[in-house]
C-alpha cells in the first residue's frame, strides 16, 4: 500500500462522495409518504419481480459475505469453495421451502409471520428479540469492520480516532438511508450496489482469468504456490484442520450456513413485499441467480487473490484475509500509479463501500421494523397504534438502532469480532429457521412451542458460542489468553439447530398435554387460515 | 357472482375475517378490496395479509360446515405443495450434504486429479453451482404446473361468497 498514489486515494473519495450522494439523493426521493405504513414496510408491492429479485440479491450479499468468502477462499481453497456452495443453496433453499407459504403469511415482519395463529404479546415479544438477536451482531461486526476498512481504502494510518471516525461516518449514513428510505428506499441502494457488485466482480474475475491465458488449471496451479499449502489447498481441511472435530466442526458450519443465512430477517423482510405468489417465485429466481453467479466469480476471484497476491500478503494485512480482494485489485490493475490501476482500484473500492453501506442499512431497518411493529404497535399498544404514530416509532427506533450499533462497533472495534457472524448465523438456522418452518407446515405447532424455539434456540446458540472455541482458547479466538472453551468446536449448529427443533416439539406436546383447549384452538386456527397461506385466498 | 350452494354455507376461513374497516391498523383497507373484481387476472395480490388481532371472528363455526368440493381442493393443494416441497428440498440439501461429508470424509476420492488440476471435489462444487439455474427453472415451471392450477381453484371457491365481492378501491 505504501506504493499507493494520493491522487488514486482523491479519486477513492470522489467516488464515495458521489455515490453518497446519489444514493441519499434517490433515497429521499424513493421515499414513503408520511402516513403510510404499507408504503414504509413494503413499498406498495409496487417492485417489479426483477428488482425486487435484485434488491433481495442484495440485502443478501453483504459486506462480511463478500469480503470474508473472498479471503477465506483466498487462505484455505476447497474449504472456501465449499462455502461459496452452500451460501449459494442457502438461498435456493429459502426459495424452496419457505418462500411462497411465507408471502402469503407475512405482512411487514417476522413477527407477522409467527403471531398469525397465535395472538398475544409474548409471541410479538420474543420475535422482536430474536430479530434483534440475529441482526444486532451482524450489524456490529460489519460496522466495526468498516473502520479498519476504511483506513485501508484510503490509506490513512491506523489511528484509533480515524476507524471510530469511519464507524460513525458509515453509521450516521445507515441511519440516514434505514430512517428515511424505508423498505423501498434501501431497495433502491440495494439494486444500485447488486448491479456494481456483479459488474465489478465480472471485471475483477476476467482480468485474474486473462492473466492466466483463461487457463484454469494455470490459476490453480499458481494458486496452491501462492498460498504456500501446496497440494492442500485443493482439499478439504485448511479452515478447521483435518482431525476428526475439525471435520465435524466443518460439517457443522456448513450446515450451520445452509440452513441460516437465508433465514436471517432482513432477508425474509424482502419476501413481504412482492406482490403475489408467482411474484415470489420469479423474485426469489432472479435473486437465486444473482447469487449464484456472484458466487462462481468469488471462487475465481478468492482463487486469483491466493495466486497473484499469495497468503503471506493477505495474512499480514489481515489474518481473516478480509482485504484480499481489494489487494488483488491492485494487483490486477497494472504498475502503481497507472491509470489502469487506479480506475480498477477505486471501482472496487467504491463496490466495497457500497455494499457496505446498503447491507447495514438493510439490517437496520429489519431491526428498526421490528422494533416498531411487533414491540411498539403490537405488544405495548396491542395493536391499535396509530399507522402515524408507528411510521414515526419506525423511523426513531433506527436511529436508536443505528446509535446502538455504533457504540458496540465503536467499542469491540480492537477485537476481532468476526465470530459475531457466525453468531447471527447460528441464531438465524437455530431459532429463525425452526420456527418459522413449524409455524408454517406444522398444524400442531402450539404458542409454548414457538417460544420455546424461539428463546431456546437463541439462547441455545448463544451459550454455545460463548464457551466455543471461536471465544476462548485458540490463538485465532476473541480472546486467545483466556480458555473457557467447553464446546469444542467454533460453530454450534450441530447441537444448536437441533435443540431449537427439539424445543419447539417438545415445548408444543407439553401444551397438547397440558392445555388441550388451547392447542386445539391454534389447530383450527392454523386449518382456518390453511387457504390464505397455501393459496393467497381471501 | 352469486352461488347458492356457498352462500348457505358460508366456507371458510375467509368469511372469519372481519370487514377491513375494522383491523386495528386500517392501513391497507384502501388496497385490501380492490383487485377482485378484475379476479382471474389478478393473481391474489393486494389480498390482505395475516393481522393476529383481526380474528376475533364471529363466524368460525362456519368453518365446520365447508364444503366438501372446497376441502377436496385444499387437500389437493396441500399435498401437491408438500410433494414439490420435498423433492426440491431433499434434492437440494441432500446433494449438498453428501458433497460435505464426502468432502471431510472422502478425501482422497475428492481431491483426486482427473483432468489436470480439476479434483472431483471442485468440479462437483461448481456443478452444483451451475445446476442451480437449471433447478430454478425446473421449480418455476413445476410449481406453475402442479400447484398454480389448484391454488387458483382455491381462491376462485374462496371468493364469490365473500362479502367484499364485486368490491372496488
């Protein structure tokens, strides 16, 4: 970096200050009316399937996902390339299982979804926390990361002040964008940054290819040399080790990703808005095959990093290799200082910084509808909330959301916190995930089973991080010199995702045993609503 | 739009909601009719979405009394949904499964070199990768084959003995 030339760093902040500009610009001009609810939350249905496809491509392609797949890809090959497959059939997954039945029976949020059959605040209670539960921690390790992200973007040295500077600076604006763009105005930014994303990546991903004569065999070659693992690269193992945890661990994340990410709110928020069933259907494909193919070009573009830069560089920048595709597009771009560079440096950059800003504003604005609807309109004003009054909540708890996420960005910002990821993750497949598919499929789903999925898969998930390997007692962990590790592995699906399936069940037999009227009043509520869910019916 | 035999027995869930007037937010009351009258084109949009505090409906021993062609068509939708669901679920999750497991567990099967650098491994990843598009497709064309039909069936006998009928924004 030190070869690197003001005069691309000015350029860098131009583009940034044009982007902001634009994106605020379209935002407040995307904006709802002031006394619109639907307009707030869904944007009127008035998305085609194509953007709308594009903007849940984008709430779904965030900043950690393209900057840790990319260096994890880069550091341990095959392990890498694993991941891209699965966070790709995360989505596919959402489209298959949960998308249509979840269209029909969500209105603004998750909360929407689970409270149908069995109204009462606790249900709204415990939807709100997990909501939060989910997107807090991706919100924080994102906007913690955009310090040190940005220091290195522009070159400016790693000063305490200048990434708290940076933390406030890219959350005053996700605030800005959640509060007053609502659904459709991040939609907007999403679609803005999706289309940059994939244009960049193609671009990125041909000139790695190009410099291998568009041999792939040549760019793995130099890839497994570039890496320093040799022959390793091409195998299971770098990431977790080979013994038999570590490849249980890996199991473990994997199906941790799979059944997770797609599940987390901000992304199932999207779901709401489309305005019919084959909407959805078309919405989720385009969607499905944004990523998809963002997903083939990281693996080319994590591979190229390993080759062209090589390990040792992207580990002394970064030990997560969270900067290797911004190094690799100064590799790429020619000799130091050329014009050739500095474009393609700077248009990375900006791609970065983008996706950056539109994935922590998208998870604001879940957080912050959660917020307003399931706690303020429906659990503290049992739902007779003036729509006025819930749009203005709306907008305030973002800037309470986003004040929130700036002070823990601010305060972990020396730690390194990219197990809160996995966190988020582990939450969305072990409380998310099971509840939102008993409440939706299961007639016999029952309220003391949904809050015991809901509170016992968080908590779940949440224990089992704490005492995971990921928190204590590895040199990689958030704190390597203390040792509480007492869950051996560093994600907790594979006994989390389980337990929250497993409480729900049990949670739901004790009520049928207990309180047989009830259960069979949430029976034929579920059979009564049964048309509106499977068929949209009045 | 009148059908005696649903107006005796009013059918379902549908007539268990109260008129949009009276949900607590009454945000969508505007949207929530409209769209119906223009019926078959539309396909179910604007349709009002669950809001647990709207149901303390006055009719829900209708439902007891649902006709039995229009449960005949909710079972069929059910299943044919559940069938869908399945294959594509299982054959989704469970090709990624076996990829994973065989991956740890099968090592050397999976990195094997077959042509020049490309390992079984790698090539099932991207494969993966690329089948999804063709799975989409298969899905899309699947659900507007077997579920789309019946769902319209269901909304179609769900509609006319609504009271919101002929209604207009």
């Amino acid at each position: 970096m030190t070869e690197f030339s003001s005069g691309a760093q000015a350029i860098v902040l131009v583009l940034f200050t044009t982007l902001v500009t634009v994106t605020l610009m379209m935002c407040v001009m995307a904006g709802p009316d002031r006394d619109d609810l639907a307009n707030f939350y869904t944007g009127y249905l008035s998305l085609t399937p194509l953007r709308n496809g594009l903007a849940i491509a984008g709430d779904y392609i965030s900043a950690a996902t393209v900057l840790s797949t990319t260096g994890i890809i880069a550091l341990t090959g095959y392990d890498g390339y694993v991941l891209a497959v699965s966070t790709a059939l995360s989505l596919v997954l959402l489209m298959f299982l949960l998308a249509e039945p979840l269209r029909n029976a969500g209105r603004f949020t998750m909360g929407d979804v689970l409270a149908r059959n069995m109204p009462g605040r606790a249900v709204r209670i415990a939807a709100c926390l997990v909501t939060l539960s989910a997107t807090l921690p991706f919100l924080v390790v994102q906007l913690s990361g955009a310090g040190s992200l940005l220091t290195f973007i522009l070159n400016i040295p790693h000063a305490a002040g200048a990434r708290t500077a940076s933390i406030v600076i890219v959350g005053t604006l996700m605030i800005i964008y959640a509060a007053i763009g609502g659904m459709k105005g991040t939609a907007l930014i999403q679609m803005i940054k999706i289309v940059l994303l994939i244009g960049t990546s193609v671009v990125v991903a041909a000139l790695v290819l190009n410099r291998f004569d568009w041999s792939p065999g040549a760019v793995l070659r130099a890839a497994q040399h570039g890496s320093g693992a040799g022959p390793a690269y091409l195998q299971q193992g770098l990431q977790l080790g080979t013994s038999a945890g570590g490849r249980l661990d890996f199991v473990s994340f994997q199906i941790t990703i799979i059944l997770g990410v797609a599940c987390l709110p901000h992304i199932t928020m999207r779901l709401y808005s489309a305005q019919d069933v084959p909407a959805v259907r078309r919405s989720m494909s385009w969607a499905v095959g944004t990523v998809t193919t963002f997903c083939l070009l990281v693996i080319i573009m994590g591979t190229g990093a390993a080759a062209l830069v090589g390990s040792q560089h992207i580990t002394a920048a970064d030990p997560h290799g969270r900067t290797s595709l911004l190094m690799l597009s100064q590799m790429l771009g020619g000799a130091p200082g050329s014009a050739g560079a500095t474009m393609l440096y700077s248009a990375v950059a900006g791609m970065v910084f983008i996706t950056l800003l539109s994935s922590v504003a998208g998870m604001t604005l879940a957080a912050a509808s959660s917020l307003a609807h399931d706690l303020f309109a429906h659990a503290v004003r049992r739902g007779r909330a003036e729509p006025r009054t819930e749009m203005t909540v709306a907008a305030w708890t973002s800037v309470v959301v986003g004040i929130v996420a700036i002070g823990l960005a601010t305060t972990v910002q020396n730690w390194d916190v990219g197990v809160l990821t996995t966190l988020a993750v582990c939450i969305g497949a072990s409380a998310v995930a099971p509840a939102l598919t008993y409440s939706l499929f299961w007639r016999g789903f029952t309220r003391t089973g949904l809050l015991a999925t809901l509170y016992g898969g968080a908590a779940g998930a949440l224990l089992l991080m704490v005492f995971s390997k990921a928190v204590s007692g590895t040199p990689s962990a958030v704190f390597p010199n203390a040792d509480f590790d007492l869950f051996p592995m560093q994600t907790t699906g594979l006994v989390s995702i389980p337990f929250g399936y497993l409480a729900g069940w049990l949670g739901s037999l004790l009520d049928h045993r207990r309180r047989a009227a009830d259960s069979r009043e949430h029976r034929r509520l579920y059979e009564e609503s049964e048309a509106r869910l499977l068929a949209a019916a009045e | 739009m009148t059908y005696a035999d649903e107006n005796r027995y009013p059918p379902s869930a549908p007539a268990g909601w109260p008129p949009p007037h009276l949900e607590p937010h009454g945000i969508r009351s505007g949207h929530e009719t409209y769209g119906q009258s223009s019926w078959p084109e539309s396909y179910g949009h604007d349709v009002p979405r669950y809001d647990s505090y709207g149901r303390q409906a006055p009719w829900d021993a209708a439902y007891a009394h649902g006709t039995h062609q229009y449960d005949d068509d909710l079972a069929a939708l059910r299943s044919a949904y559940r069938v869908l669901r399945r294959i594509s679920t299982l054959t989704a999750l469970g090709s990624f499964v076996v990829y994973v497991v065989l991956s740890c567990y099968a090592p050397g099967l999976m990195g094997s070199k077959i042509i020049g650098e490309l390992s079984p491994g790698m090539a099932w990843g991207v494969l993966q990768l690329v089948v999804t598009f063709a799975a989409v497709s298969w899905y899309g064309r699947s659900a507007q084959r077997s579920v789309d039909p019946l769902a319209r069936a269901v909304r179609e006998r769900a509609v006319p003995a609504g009271r919101n009928a002929g209604a207009t924004r």
